[in-house]
C-alpha cells in the first residue's frame, strides 16, 4: 500500500509541484490584495485639503504689485458677480515670487502663462512670463481702496499661498513647515488660514499696518496656531488681515 508524500522544500532542489502551486497562488493574492488597499485605503484618508492643479494656461489681466503680494486683476463678464475684478496671487514656478522680467511690468496689462492652482476661492498662478499687452478699451476703473469690514480676532495658522493652493499636499501644519517657511522667505505671499463664526474657511493675505507684506517678520510663526487681532478688508474677491506682526499671539 502506498503512501502519500507530503512536499517538502528543499533549497537546493525543485520547488515540488503542490507548493510551486501555493506560492503562485498567494504571490497572485498578494498582488490583488496589495491593489485593493492601494485604491481603497487613499479614499478613506485625510486628502489634505481639496486643492487642485489646473493646465497650464494663459491669462490677462492688470499687473499689480500688492497690495502684500503680486497679483493680476482680471475683469469679470459683466453679471458674473459682486465685483468687476477677480484678482490671482502670483508665484514663480520655483519657491519665489515670479522674476524681474514678471514684475517690472507691473502697472501694465499683461498676458501670463503658467499653472493655476485653487483651493477654495484662493487661486494662485506660477508663472515666469509676462507678455505686454494694450489696456481694453472697455476696462473698468480699478479700485484703489479695500472696503473696510471690521476688527476682528481670529486663530489659524500661517500658510504660504502656492504650496496652500494646491502645489503640495499637506500644503498646511508642521508637517509643511520647512517648505512654508522657504517659500514666504523667498516672496510667496503670506496667508492666515483661519474660520469665520459659521466655520466657513477663510485664507486672508497678511499686510502690516502700513500696507506691506509682512514675509520676512512671520517666519518664526509660520505653521503655528496663532491668534490674531486685526481689520479685515476685502478688495474685490481677497481678503486681507492688516495688523502688527509684534502682536501676533501664539496659541501654544
């Protein structure tokens, strides 16, 4: 009478046909097992903010140089909303502001070409190429003064808008401290992500009391809850927070 044999590895021998069949049977489980987690488990995560990359693509507008950050004001179809204008933060592609041959065109209208990025109603265009063109003959009067909306105090944190936006997920917290702190050290507009009394999210562009950025005296604070008092204006769609930079209140 004869017996079965029950396979056995040997290493230095042909893997038996019994477990030569176990082993591409379970390599194969792995395999569809280790793709079901890699769709399944992203999808129940933490995304890190809705932010979104648009194509690369060309806008026109009215080259600003503040106020608190570089900016294109671009004219709205008429009946489209509150505002006339809509205004875009602008970065270079690399951790800057956009360059000289950008900026000196400040004042003009101008074509740019870049990546948009939004989250939220903040939109944020890297670009490195600034085209002249003529001023519309049907532009409306730009505004020069920011509508008053009131003190208030508010606790976030502090964000770099082009990582913020879309360019880098988490764009927000510690764990994108040394990025933020690079990138509003280098010019990239300095935001205070914050939630009003209905817990909307609110991003504000930083000015001091005077008007100006305030990148170089925040870098210490980027990434940390803060408390901030200050006046809160809008200029068309952007929000700014002006106050002194000295009074902002760490939260730790």
């Amino acid at each position: 009478m004869s017996k079965s044999k029950t396979p056995f590895f040997v290493h230095y021998l042909p893997l038996p046909p019994g477990l030569r069949a176990f082993v591409i049977w379970l390599v194969f489980g792995l395999s569809v097992l280790t793709l079901i987690l890699s769709i399944v488990v992203p999808a129940l995560q933490d995304q890190f903010g809705p932010g979104w990359r648009q194509p690369t693509r060309e806008i026109s507008g009215l080259l600003l140089d503040g106020p608190g950050a570089p900016q294109l004001l671009i004219p709205r179809p008429e009946g489209s909303g509150e505002s006339a204008y809509s205004r875009v933060l602008l970065a270079s592609t690399v951790k800057l502001a956009p360059p000289a041959s950008v900026l000196d065109k400040s004042g003009e209208w101008v074509k740019l070409r870049g990546a948009l990025f939004s989250n939220g109603s903040l939109t944020v265009m890297n670009t490195n190429r600034a085209t002249v063109l003529d001023a519309p003959l049907s532009a409306q009067p730009v505004p020069s003064e920011a509508t008053p909306l009131g003190t208030f105090t508010l606790k976030g944190e502090i964000i770099d808008a082009k990582c913020f936006s879309g360019v880098m997920k988490p764009g927000a917290g510690k764990t994108h401290l040394g990025c933020a702190v690079r990138c509003i050290s280098g010019g990239v507009p300095a935001l205070f992500h914050t939630r009003n009394a209905q817990g909307q999210e609110l991003d504000l562009l930083l000015l001091d009391e005077q008007g100006d950025a305030v990148n170089d005296r925040v870098l210490d604070r980027v990434a940390l809850p803060l408390e901030i008092r200050g006046e809160v204006l809008k200029l068309n769609d952007l929000l700014l927070l002006r106050a002194d930079p000295s009074t902002y209140r760490s939260l730790l």
